[in-house]
C-alpha cells in the first residue's frame, strides 16, 4: 500500500498479512496513519485491484523466488559438499584406523561438527533442516557436557508483529533489565556484553545523549536525573539487513530482526549500519559459566555464541514466541517496560499507541524503529 | 598443447628469473619474508583469541584493517590512470609503466583482500560469500558489489599483463584487438571500484561523517593522486637497479596527473570543510573530533593535520613546474603525498565515522602491537608479490627472458 512509495514516514504494520482487515497496526483507530489509505482517485478500479493483491501477495511471489534460488543453492551446496567428500571420506577413514582410540561418541561429535561447519541458512531452511540442526546443537552440547538443553526453532507466528514501549517517567535507572537480560539470553560474562544501554541524563536539558552518562555505578535514581533505556529496535526497515553480505541477519515476519549466528562471518557492516547502538560483537571467545546457562534457547536467540560473530536482543525470541514477555519487561520494578502484539487491537501495547503521546528515536532516518519512547 | 608447454617454459623461467639475482635482490626478499613471518605469528595469534587482541571494540568497530582497504583499493584503480593513454590513446609513452602499473595493482588488490580477510571474525566460514555455494546478498548489499568488482579488477589486471608478456616471451607482438577492448574495459572497471567502495560508507545513514555526496568523487581524486605517486616512486627505483629504461618525458607525464589529481583533491578538501565548520550542526561532530578533538579526546589531531600539511605543500610543489620538474623534488613531493592521503584516506576516514558513537559516545581507538604486526605482514606481501611480478616482466621486457624451443 502507501508504505512503497512513502515509507519514510508510515510504518505500515499491517502490510504483511493483515491486507484488508479492518484493524490497523499503527494504533489509530482509522485514517489516522495514512496506512488505511482509500483507493484515491489517480488509481482505476482496476489498478488498484492489482496493486492491492500485489501488496498482500507480494511477499510470497517474493518467497517463491528465495524458493527457487534455495532450491538451486541447496543443490549446489550439496555438490560442494560431494566436492570435498574425499575430504571427508580421508578424515573417515583416519577415524576408523584410529577406532580402536576413539569410541563412537567422538565419531558422532566430528560428524555433528562436520555437517554444522556446512550446513546452509537458517533463513533459507524449511522446517525439516531447522529441525535437524538444532538437533544436532543439543546433542552436540550433550556430548560435550552431558547436559541436556531445550532448543526451539519456532517459527513467527501468523497475525503477530511485536512492538515495544518505554515510559520514561517510569525509569528509575535501577538496571535490573539489564542483568536480567544478561542471564537470560547468555551473554558473555567476561567483556560484561549487555545489550540494553541505560542512558542517565540531566534535568532540563532535555533528550541529550551527548551528556548522558550510559555507563554509571552510583545509587540510583540520582537527584535530578531522569533515565532512558536504549537497546536493538527491531527496526521496520532496518539498514542493518540490507548490508549485510551473507545474509545472516533478517527481518522475521513476526518483525524480530534476527542473526543466525553460524552464518555470520563476523564482518561488522551490519555494526556500522545501525544508528541505535543495537548491535553486539564477539570480540572473543563468550563464556557463561556452566551454572548459570539458560537451558532454555531458541536457535535465532540465547542459544550459545562463538567468538568472531555479531549478536543483539531478539526481544527474547525464545520467550516472546512462546507467549511470554521478554526478560527485561518481566524484571522491570518500576512497569516502565510494555511489550506486546501490534496487531492484538487488545495489547497493552496498543493502548499505550493509541493513548499516548509516543515518539521514536532518529525518524528522520527513515529505519522505522518498533520501539516507542512514551511518558506519563 | 603447444600453449601450454610455453607456459609451462614461462613459469620455470621466471622462477629462475625470482629465486636468482644481486645479493641486494636477496636481501630485499629474506626481509620481506621475515616481516611476513613476523605477520603471520601475529595473525596467528589472532585466530587463537578473536579479534579482541586489536585496538576494536563494539563502539569503534573498524580500524586499521578497514583503513588500509580502503586506501589501497584508490591505489589499485590508479594503474588505470597509466592504461587508458598507451593503449588507446596511442601514446607510447606510457607503454613501459603500464605493466608495472597492473604489476602495482595486483598487488595492491591482493593486499585488500589479505586486509578484508584479516579483518573478518569468521575466516573459516568465509565460503558463505561465495556466490552459488553460499547466499550473496546481492545486489542489496554493497560488500557484495564489492567483492565483485575487486574481483573482476584483480582478473582484468592479471590477464591483461599477463596476456601481452606471454605473447612477448615467444617473441611475437601482442595483438590490439585483443588487449585494446580488455584495456577500456578496465579503465571503467578502476573508476566502479572506487565508486562502489565509497559507496560501502556513503550509504550508512547512520554514519553521517561518511553520509555525504562528496565522499566517492574525493575517494576518486585521491585515489588519482596517491596512487600515480606510488608508481612515480617506484618507476624511479626500477630505473636505478635495473636496465629496464624509462624516460624522463614518462615520468613528468605521469606527475602531471598527480598534480591534477591532488589540486583537485584539495578543493574537494576545503569544500568539506567549508560545510563543516561554517554551519556546524549535530552531523559535524565527527569532523570536529577529526580535526580539533572532542571533550580532551584527541588521538587522530597530530596524524590528521601532519596529513594535511604534507598534503598543502606537495600539492603547491607540484603545481609549480619548475619544482616539478626537478626529479629530486618530485620524488620528495610524491612522497609526501603518498603518505598524506594513507592517513586522510586510510583511518582519517574510518575512525571519525565511529566516532562520537550513535548516542554520542566518544571512545577512542588505538590500534594493537598485533594488529600493527599483521597490517605490516600484509603490506610485506604486497611488496613481495610486486617484487616478483615486476622482475619477470622487466626480464620479458627487455628481452633478457625469451622462449628456447628446445633447452
Ligand atoms: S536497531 Fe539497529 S540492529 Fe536493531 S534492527 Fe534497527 S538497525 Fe538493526
Ligand atoms: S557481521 Fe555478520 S550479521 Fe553483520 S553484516 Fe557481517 S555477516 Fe552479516
């Protein structure tokens, strides 16, 4: 609809499955969002008939494509694969000479790492190959610790678009988001990576990131001081997707940007292309001590890094997609923290859009942000 | 099969022609080879422990590695600048530069790609750039134009040379019409490499340092300026050690389109900052770091001013032709353009862009002993490779490497 030719200033939430329905996603109740946009009168009855039913269906014309190039990737990689099968079968057959020494575990362990250095695209993946590998990835992690985890590939769900809100007269800057975000999603301990930045600033001087202080140790909420929480967006049309060379970062239906973590080669483009800060890099090897891994992963989400690849919030995937709120919302003392479905006419979320005077940070950049600054 | 036992022939010859020469040849080699080694350990070490053994962090996240491509890939597209007058133009002159042009650009090409690679946090899994067995994002990201058109630039610049030396190692003249289109080919394909990979910075709205419309025609004339340089000072060391004879008249060409290139430079440079400091808004702030520092932090300030002040005063020696046309004062003002622009281009560039961070953060950057270690590994390789491919073809060249049938 509208958000093709005029995407800098709608956000078009319903665009990706809702075309026609009645509810809109930007949270007015109708008109108000220019995304409800009647057939005017430059467009024939006709014309509009066509670009309505390429608006509802243009992603999945869209997808076919990726089918067809997946198909041939898929196949191509498998040649790839069969190209250095004698690689393989080398390898195999000094494992075996040596299968006296090595039992059959550690046979399995170099075959589970063998078809994950090789694997493809989680993005391109049918539901079968998600499966397998994060099969793979729990038993991997079982031969190596001898614990057990739980790693979901649950796809978005349909008629679901999360969004986020943050009342800024709620924060009182005390972090618990913060830890609990670091506990829930298995960030490395060592560099203290944290993906929510709590930006503590002035009285008076307005929004100034410039002089805020995003890094503070003091007793909190300080005198005079007011607190603003930052973190991945999960931007609309996030700059961060488009330059990424591999393809390893993408916007999910559900609006999660998300990373598949084996794909990326840690080139850092996606870093320099995003204006929030939403972006983590693993500039050495993660370690989560083993007792306080969450065991409950998803495979776009908490599940474990290595070093040399990017990361980020996923707006918990492994908890949003199972009906529940992200960590950083639930640990909230204060309710400065809303999360819910944009699409839901009946989310706090959207009342808190339709309520309230919201704003987003750096609009002018066109990057849609899903992330809502609000206050009382 | 005649073809292929002539090459066969070339490839003994010239590794005759590499592994045998003066005691200073030797030298020159063990040297670079051990600063490669040297490289080399310290990649290692990288590898072993991740990137955080360098200067990097989440708030500046490209540093030397970065800087160096891209300085370099100006390099690369300036053998064209010596292509496009000998080949179509006519103008013998240039035809002896040429080859070491092309020699010049491969190796700086091979140095971008050590540079991509050693910056990379995944190199194993690098196989996912390529196109077919991988997923290239295409034509949605400007890495992947990228990695394409440095590729194509690298294979145009090898068969090229390579095409013309292997028809004169049998003795026999090269054929236009089969270099003469490969040549105007390249002479485009130079400018698209330097286009797209200004482009790389120029299309992150989230970097307004690197968001403006001047950034890919200023990369062009600094390019156009840096790299003939190099080649001048590099003409100038091949025609006092080998018998391979270049004249005075190709030198002073080829200064005459540093001079243009770097006046040129200059005026996009006082235009830039013009826009800067006259109306300075929120979006001038990585400029200000850059050249006068932000709130006591001023690492880049002595690099950037030393490079502009080397950059002022060999664009006014070269503007003057008397000055120019004393070789000894020509070298001396290549050189210091040379340097000038690999800081201004190189983390000039890079670093300011990170710098204040999104929300206006300012951490500085300040490369590693490691990272020093790797950058000067590669720019060894590059000088080794250069080494090797300019000794063949000065051999064929002069005659001294031909074809025998029957050895
Ligand atoms: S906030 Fe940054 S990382 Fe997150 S979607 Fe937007 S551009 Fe990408
Ligand atoms: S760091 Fe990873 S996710 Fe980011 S652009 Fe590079 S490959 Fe893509």
């Amino acid at each position: 609809m509208s958000s093709t030719n005029k995407k800098w200033f709608s956000l078009n939430l319903n665009s990706k499955h809702k075309q026609g329905s009645s509810s809109c996603g930007c949270g007015k109740t109708s008109g108000g969002c220019n995304s409800h946009k009647e057939p005017n009168t430059e467009l024939s009855e006709e014309e509009f008939f066509d670009a309505a039913v390429d608006a509802s269906i243009g992603e999945e014309r869209h997808k076919d494509g990726f089918d067809q190039v997946f198909d041939v990737k898929m196949s191509r990689r498998s040649a790839f694969k069969k190209l250095t099968a004698s690689l393989l079968i080398g390898a195999g057959a000094v494992n075996t000479s040596c299968s006296f020494l090595a039992g059959d575990e550690s046979k399995e362990k170099a075959q589970i790492d063998w078809e994950e250095q090789f694997k493809g695209n989680y993005k391109l993946m049918n539901n079968d190959e998600k499966k397998a590998t994060v099969d793979r990835l729990v038993r991997s992690y079982q031969l190596r610790t001898g614990k057990t985890i739980s790693m979901s590939s649950t796809n978005a769900e349909d008629d679901v678009l999360f969004g986020y809100a943050f009342n800024i007269s709620k924060c009182q800057g005390y972090m618990d988001c913060v830890n609990a975000c670091v506990e829930e999603n298995n960030q490395d301990r060592n560099s203290q990576m944290q993906y929510i930045r709590i930006h503590e600033m002035e009285d008076g001087k307005g929004f100034n990131f410039n002089e805020a202080d995003d890094n503070y140790y003091h007793e909190v909420p300080a005198e005079g001081h007011f607190y603003m929480g930052t973190q991945c967006f999960h931007c609309d049309n996030p700059p961060c997707v488009d330059v990424c060379p591999v393809q390893a970062t993408w916007r999910e239906d559900d609006g999660l940007v998300v990373i598949d973590y084996d794909w990326c080669v840690g080139c850092r483009y996606c870093m320099a292309a995003c204006p929030y800060d939403g972006r983590r890099f693993n500039w050495s090897k993660p370690e989560v001590p083993e007792s306080e891994i969450n065991k409950n992963q998803h495979y776009l989400g908490n599940r474990l890094r290595k070093k040399g690849v990017m990361e980020k919030c996923t707006f918990c995937v492994q908890r949003s997609r199972a009906g529940k709120n992200p960590a950083c919302v639930e640990a909230c003392p204060t309710g400065a923290r809303i999360f819910g479905n944009l699409l839901d006419p009946n989310s706090t979320i959207r009342w808190v859009l339709e309520n309230k005077k919201v704003f987003r940070l750096k609009e002018d950049l066109g990057t849609e942000p899903k992330f809502w600054y609000f206050m009382d | 099969m005649r073809r292929l036992k002539v090459f066969k022939r070339l490839v003994i010859d010239s590794l005759d022609v590499i592994t045998h020469g003066s005691k200073k040849y030797h030298l020159w080699m063990a040297l670079l080879t051990l600063i490669m080694l040297i490289g080399m350990y310290c990649y290692s070490i990288q590898i072993e422990q991740g990137l955080s053994v360098t200067g990097m962090t989440d708030r500046v996240s490209w540093g030397l590695y970065i800087s160096n491509f891209t300085f370099l890939v100006g390099v690369a597209a300036a053998a064209v600048m010596l292509v496009m007058p000998t080949y179509v133009l006519k103008d013998i002159d240039f035809k002896q530069a040429v080859l070491i042009g092309e020699g010049l650009a491969v190796a700086a090409l091979i140095m971008c790609l050590a540079f991509v690679v050693a910056d990379m946090g995944g190199p194993s899994v690098l196989w996912h750039m390529i196109p077919g067995i991988g997923v290239f994002n295409f034509p949605n990201s400007m890495l992947t134009w990228d990695v394409i058109v440095l590729n194509g630039y690298l294979f145009l610049n090898i068969t090229i040379p390579f095409y013309i030396l292997f028809r004169h190692y049998q003795g026999k003249k090269s054929k236009k019409s089969v270099y003469v289109p490969g040549a105007i080919l390249s002479v485009f394909w130079a400018v698209a490499i330097h286009l797209v990979t200004a482009f790389l910075y120029q299309g992150l709205q989230a970097r307004p340092f690197w968001n403006n419309a001047l950034l890919g025609p200023r990369f062009l004339a600094s390019a156009f300026a840096a790299g003939p340089a190099l080649i001048i000072i590099v003409l100038a060391i091949i025609r006092t050690y080998t018998a391979f004879k270049i004249e005075d008249k190709t030198l002073k060409k080829i200064a005459m389109v540093v001079t243009v290139a770097a006046q040129i430079n200059l005026i996009m440079l006082i235009s830039e900052l013009f826009k800067e400091f006259y109306a300075p808004t929120h979006h001038s702030e990585s400029a200000y770091y850059l050249f006068f520092g932000l709130e006591g932090k001023t690492a880049l300030l002595p690099w950037i001013w030393t490079a502009i002040s080397m950059n002022v005063l060999a664009t006014i020696i070269l503007t003057f032709h008397k000055l120019r046309n004393n070789f000894k004062v020509l070298f001396f003002a290549c050189f210091l353009l040379f340097v000038a622009i690999w800081i201004e281009k190189g983390f000039g560039l890079i670093v300011p862009g990170f710098i204040p961070g999104p929300y206006g953060k300012i951490a500085e950057y300040t490369p590693t002993g490691i990272e020093i270690g790797v950058t000067i590994g590669i720019w060894a390789m590059g000088a080794f490779v250069f080494t090797i491919l300019a000794r063949t073809a000065i051999k064929i060249e002069t005659g001294e490497l031909r074809y025998k049938k029957d050895k």
